[in-house]
C-alpha cells in the first residue's frame, strides 16, 4: 500500500488542478455569453411594462428565426393529409379574387373569442383551471413583426389538444363547406365564410404560411403548421415560449398583403369587426413619448444652440450667482404598450334612451357575424322586473338565412345568446324561444339564472319558462310595431299625412313578410297560446287587395253585411286561383276571397279555424253558403235523375261519393269539391309529391269527392234530357266520363290514368271533325325508312369529308 500511496496522491492532486481550470474557462464562457444576452434588445428593457411571460430568450429567438426563415414544414413533423372538402374549401379561398381580405381578422377574433368563452365557461364550475397570473386573464393579444412580416393573435382560451388540433384544422362537417362552395358559386360572396363554420381558412387570403401553436391544460403544447398545399404537420412545441395555455396564430403574411402590417388599418377592423366582442382586444402598439435627457447625451442642431446660448445668456444676466441647473432637452421616443382596442360597454348594460341607431346597427352586425350594409329592420332593448330580472336585446333581421327552412326540425342552434351576469354561457338554448322565432338575433343576460351549474341543469331551471313567455311577448310585438309603423298597413280610411320618419318604414312589413313569413304560419301551426296574436300578423292577396297584402283584420273590415264566414281558397299560384271555378259566383255577389299559394297555408288552415268569431270556409270544400233560392227545391227535383244516374255510373270506377246541384257555379258546367274535413284537391297534390309518401295511407285522408253541377249550363240540360230518353246510351255515360274528367282536372286533381283521358278527348275531336271512329293510323314505309338512312348516311360521309380537307388546308397554312 505505501508503495502506491505517493504516486496515488500526486495522480488526484494533478486532476484536482485540471478540473479547477475548466471550471474557470467555464464560467468565463458564461460570463461572456451572459454579456452577450444583454446586448441583445430584451422586450423588457426596450418598451417597458411587459408581462413576464412574453420576453424570450436568445436561443428562443435563434430558434424561431431559423424555423420562420424556412418556411417549410418542420421534417420532424408528422405529416397530415387535409379532408378533401377542407382542400375544396382552401382552392377556393387562395384563388379567390375577392376584394375584401379584412375578413381573416375578424374570423381569428371570433374563434378567439370562443374559446375564451369556452374555458370561462368551464371556470365556473372549476375555478382552478384558469391558472394563475397571466393565464387567468382572459383576452385576445394582437402583435406586429414589421422585418419578418409576421402577424400573431394570441388568446388565452381552452386551447387545443394535438386530437383537436387535426380535427378542426384539418377536417371539418362536409355539410358546412358545401353549403359554402355552394353559395359562394351562386353569389360568389366570401363574407359569408363565418356563417357556415370554416371562417380559419380565411387566413390564407393573406398568408401563405401559418403557424397555429396550442396549449391544451390537458396536454402539452403542440406546432400546427401549414403552407396550405394540401397538407399539414403537427409537431410537439420545444423551441417557443410557453403559452400556460391558449392559442397563437402565427400569420407569415404575402408580400401583398403588407398593409395589415400597419397599426392604423388593424385597429380600423377591429373597430369594424369586433367592437362587442366580449373579451379585450390588446394591440402591441407604438407611442411616442416625451423624454429629458441630458443635452450632453444629445447632439443639438444649429438652431437649437442658438437657443441655448439665448437662454443662457438671459439667466447670467439675471442672476450670475445663481447655481447651474444640469443642461436637459425634451426629445420623442417610441414606446410600446398593450393598447385596448374594444373598450365599448355592454351595449344590452345601457339605458336604451342612451343607445343610438347606428349603435344598435354596429352590435347586431357583431352579434350576427352580418357584416352587409343592410341595418336590422327594427329591434326591441328591454329590461323585465319581477320574478326573474333580466335584459335582452332582439333584432329582426333584414333577410332570412339561406337554410332556415331547410333543417328547421333539426337544427339546435339558436341565434339567441344566454348570458348570466355578463358570463356567456351558451347559444344553444331551444328553450329561450320557440322555432318559429328562430330567426330573431340577440341575447339575454339574467341574474337571476345560476352559474355553477351544468347545461343540462340549466336547460330545466323554472326561470327559463318565464323568461321565454316575455321573450315570445316582446318578439311578437316588436313585429306588430313594425306593421303598425309601415305606411302601407294602414287602411285607406285612417290613412294622414305620412311623416318623413315613416316614409323611410314604407313597405318594411311587406318585406319582412317575403322573408319570414313562413315563420309565422309555423307559429301558428306550432304556438297555440299565441295563436291569435300570430293570426294578427298573417299576410296574404285577395280576390280584391289589387297585388296588395292584407291582414285579417282589414279583410273582416270589407266584409258584406250578412256574411259570417271569411272565404279562402288553396292553390299553386295566384294565377291559377284568379281563373278557378270555384269563385265564380263569390265574385258575381262581389264576395271577397284570400288566395293561400304557400304549400305550408294547408297545414295552416287545419290549425286556424276561426279568428275573431268568423269561421274559415274552403270554397273549394262542401259547406260553402250563400244564401237560399226559392227555385232550390224545383232545381233539385228536376236533376234528380241524372244526378241518381251519374252517381251510379261513376261511383264504381271513379270513388264518387254524391252528385249535387251547385250553387257556386255561373260559367263552367261542373266542379269536383272535397268533403269538409277530407284533403283538398291542393292538399293532394302535395302530399303525392312528398319524397317518402306513401299512396296506401294516403288513401285514408283523402276527402270524398262531390261532383257539383250546374244546372243553368246547356251542356248539363242537353245532358239531362239525353238520360231520360236512354239511360243506358253507351254515348252518353262516355259523354258523362269526360265531362267528370275534366271537372277532376279543372278542380285541381291528379288524373289517375292521363292516358285514358286522352283517348276520350282523341275520340271526341274525331266526332266534332267527322272522322269514322273505326279509321286507323297510316303504317309507315318500310323503303322511305331505309332510303332516308341512306341519304343519311350520305351525308355524314360528304360532311366528314369537307372537315377532312378544312383541317388538311389548316395545317398546310401553318407549316
């Protein structure tokens, strides 16, 4: 052992001194890499106040220039095939030569917004996922790289995790881009983009590369990236700053597109777009600031020491003893702080006296994602007391969306939003107002509606029922008010002097009505409570209004004395109704008929018996009244055969019920009217057109059919007495065939065998033409047949062949 014992301690002595000197080169490296970071402009030291969770350090930056400078899907990682109507959708949009572009900002604002609305929502019940510090605040972050041409819009919302990350970047409902595409071919208006769930694509209107980095609480932070060329990469994020949690999207903007590089034309959307947005809105902004420094620090101009020597000269002179003050100059200096874009109150929060017209116009275009020129026809700004307090602001508005009727059964979004003491909770709410209102924008904020509970809890609490019945009251009124205020509602004998204010409501009703008139029959149809109120505002044209709307209760004003029921009758078109014999005599007695053309106005009446104690009658059903005759009874008995004769003849092969005297009729000979609670002859029509009808049941509802004569008609008398000479003339039941044939076609019904018909009347011009029943259509030549082929053929031949020396000629002049 004392052999090695020396050697040992010089050997651990020596590395001792070895290891001593790396440390020191070590922290010497250190040292100069630290002095190194501090010449570097740090966020903090160069513009002030700023969070510590934006500053970066160096090899952050060396990283993210590298990555920016490439633009180029990272290669390690992994790589993603976009849905193919998520391809569809981008071809459109990068080759778009739609003008306005400003609509990619107000896109990544609203998803921002919704998913800070997302993870407010989830705070309520679960305080802690928040976080603390920065993480808790709840806002939209918007920064400027002028040099690398980088546009970033943070939020921190729910953020997304890398499965969310490929499913709503990567493929969206195939329903949504189609309606899209489609409707962009047909208009070719892209603002429609935030309607239809696809408004992130809308970024590559400007950008050709994007960086969407996320941080999800329950997961890590993930990179998506995508140079929108049919494909996609998410990799997981270990050279940017941590986020805690949220979304930042990197926008490389095209050269192009440098004007939203500017401070001026973001904070100009912004005010556009996304005023009401609920959340702040925060531009990284430059300001220009007055600073003293010391004049030694700044070289002054010739001027300024001009200035000076003035100055100084004139304080000598005043008091030489005085003591010096330190020379300093005032000069401007660029700062930059968070600058809150959408400071704007609640406008629902304010007093509706304090709220002006273009105020209430620029909300709804927010809240509706309506970004036209168009205003809302009118709104309702309401607070209600009671039981539940709460405010709501509803507008109307100018046109109808392209699908309201299309998914009106199935679609769960409302375009009603629930808030609950300022906290948006949700838009999908069917119990806020019925279907039939579906088309109202606005929102509710209550207090009196828990917070820290579910959706599903909320949709049962007792306070929404009564919160829905004012909604459904204050809804429906401010549609009445837009009647009442429009010029052209009010009848011709309370008609004044129309002010300028109303001049401008002209003709708002009606177009209201072109719009959502469907949704009031469906009300109808659907709200019996308000049923009556709903009556109020029908709309329709009469046999007298002259292409006018009336009401209800202008028709009720212009009915004949005597007259108990209000006359209406169904059909295709206006058209068709003016010239249908079932209106004959109503019009002759200068009776008033409302034309119903909606196929919807079928299931209407079924609902809508009476309004204002009047009946609705179908005159083209039994029942019709108007008034008795004293020859009535002589009438009766003197068709009586042929009315027993007809029925008999047909009641076989036709499913006749009776044959009666009309009392409808002036013109025509004979009508076919359906029973009173059976289908009409419109009613048929469309229920056959259903794609899934199904003809065996249909056979149940359909009304009995009554075949009305008239018995001042000669074609009827003629007919009469040709039965009670021969009853049994095989001419005569063909006669009486067709004249039932075309009654059923006149009256609106669907033949049953067209064909059939045909031949009757085929046969019935060959007797007024004198042509012998039995005489047969011509063969035709066989030869003509084949000497037509071949003159045919002969010239297809002749024609080939002059194309042949055209192209030969052609190709000559080019060589």
């Amino acid at each position: 052992m004392r052999k090695w014992t020396l050697p040992s301690a010089i050997f651990l002595l020596s590395l001792l001194i070895l290891i001593s000197d790396q440390g020191r080169k070590f922290e010497a490296n250190a040292e100069s890499d630290s002095e190194e970071v501090v010449d570097l402009p740090k966020v903090e030291e160069k513009i002030g106040a700023v969070p510590s969770g934006l500053s970066t350090d160096s090899d952050v930056v060396k990283r993210e220039a590298e990555s920016i400078s490439k633009k180029s899907l990272r290669s390690n990682a992994e790589k993603f095939e976009f849905q193919a109507e998520v391809s569809r959708l981008m071809d459109i949009i990068i080759n778009s030569l739609y003008s306005n572009k400003d609509i990619f900002l107000r896109e990544l604002i609203s998803n921002a917004s919704d998913a800070l609305d997302k993870i407010r929502f989830l705070s309520l019940t679960d305080k802690e996922i928040l976080g603390e510090g920065d993480n808790a605040k709840l806002e939209i972050q918007i920064k400027l790289d002028k040099e690398k041409k980088i546009l970033s819009i943070r939020d921190r919302g729910i953020g997304m995790t890398k499965e969310d990350l490929i499913k709503n970047l990567g493929t969206i409902a195939k329903s949504g881009t189609s309606s899209f595409v489609e409707k962009m071919q047909k208009t070719g208006d892209l603002n429609l983009i935030g309607q239809f769930g696809v408004g992130f694509y809308s970024v590559y209107l400007v950008a050709d590369y994007v960086e969407v980095i996320s941080k999800h609480n329950d997961d890590i932070q993930y990179v998506w990236e995508s140079k929108a060329d049919g494909a996609f990469a998410i990799s997981e994020d270990t050279w940017n700053e941590p986020l805690g949690r949220g979304t930042e999207i990197r926008i490389h903007l095209r050269d192009e597109a440098g004007e939203y590089l500017e401070e001026f034309k973001l904070k100009e959307l912004v005010k556009r777009y996304s005023e009401f947005i609920n959340f702040p809105i925060n531009l990284w902004a430059s300001k220009e600031v007055d600073v003293e420094v010391p004049a030694d620090e700044v070289e002054p101009s010739e001027e300024e020491e001009d200035e000076s020597s003035k100055a100084s000269s004139e304080e000598e002179s005043e008091d030489e003893d005085a003591e010096k003050k330190p020379k300093t100059k005032t000069v401007k200096e660029t700062t930059y702080e968070w600058e809150l874009l959408n400071d704007v109150k609640a406008i629902w929060l304010r007093n509706p006296k304090d709220v002006t017209d273009e105020e209430y116009s620029k909300f709804y275009h927010s809240l509706a994602k309506d970004f036209s020129d168009e205003k809302p026809v009118t709104w309702s700004h309401f607070t209600a007391e009671g039981d539940v307090e709460f405010r709501a602001v509803l507008f109307v508005p100018p046109k109808a969306p392209h699908d309201l009727y299309e998914s009106y059964y199935n679609a769960n979004k409302s375009n009603l939003k629930l808030y609950v003491r300022r906290v948006f909770i949700s838009d999908e709410f069917d119990e806020l107002l019925p279907k039939y209102l579906s088309f109202l924008q606005g929102l509710v904020d209550s207090d009196s509606l828990p917070l820290n509970v579910s959706r599903e809890m909320l949709q049962q609490h007792s306070s929404l029922k009564t919160i829905k019945k004012k909604l459904i009251r204050k809804a429906l009124d401010m549609i009445r008010r837009i009647a009442e205020e429009d010029p052209d509602e009010s009848n011709d004998k309370d008609k004044k002097e129309v002010s300028s204010d109303n001049e401008e409501k002209r003709g708002q009703y009606s177009k209201f009505w072109k719009e959502f008139g469907k949704s009031i029959k469906l009300g109808i149809i659907e709200d019996a409570t308000n049923r009556n109120r709903l009556a109020k505002l029908l709309r329709f044209e009469t046999s007298k209004s002259e292409g006018k709307l009336t009401s209800l209760d202008q028709y009720i004003s212009r009915m004949k004395s005597g007259q108990k029921d209000i006359f209406y009758i169904t059909g295709a078109s206006k058209e068709q109704l003016e010239n249908s014999p079932f209106l004959e005599q109503l019009k002759k007695k200068n009776y008033e008929v409302i034309f119903f053309t909606d196929p919807v106005d079928e299931y209407l009446m079924q609902y809508l018996m009476d309004y204002e104690d009047k009946k609705f009658q179908n005159v083209s059903k039994e029942g019709l009244k108007l008034g008795k005759s004293s020859k009535d009874k002589e009438l009766k008995e003197s068709f009586k055969d042929l009315t027993k004769w007809w029925k008999k003849s047909l009641a076989a092969s036709e499913n006749l019920d009776d044959v009666k005297i009309s009392n409808r009729l002036d013109n025509t000979p004979c009508v076919v009217v359906t029973s009173k609670f059976g289908w009409s002859a419109n009613m048929e029509r469309i229920m056959q057109s259903q794609t899934l009808s199904n003809t065996a049941s249909q056979a149940y509802m359909r009304g009995k059919r009554v075949l009305e004569i008239n018995p001042r008609h000669p074609i009827i008398k003629e007919l009469r007495d040709r039965v009670v000479n021969n009853p049994e003339d095989e001419s005569v039941k063909q006669t009486a065939q067709l004249i039932y044939q075309t009654a059923l076609f006149e009256s609106g019904f669907i033949l049953n065998d067209p064909k059939e018909f045909a031949s009757r009347i085929y046969d019935s011009v060959k007797s007024s033409l004198d042509i012998n029943p039995e005489a047969t259509v011509e063969e035709e030549d066989e030869t003509e047949e084949v000497e037509s082929e071949e003159s045919d053929a002969k010239e297809a031949a002749s024609t080939s062949k002059a194309e042949a020396a055209n192209d030969a000629a052609d190709v000559k002049d080019e060589l």
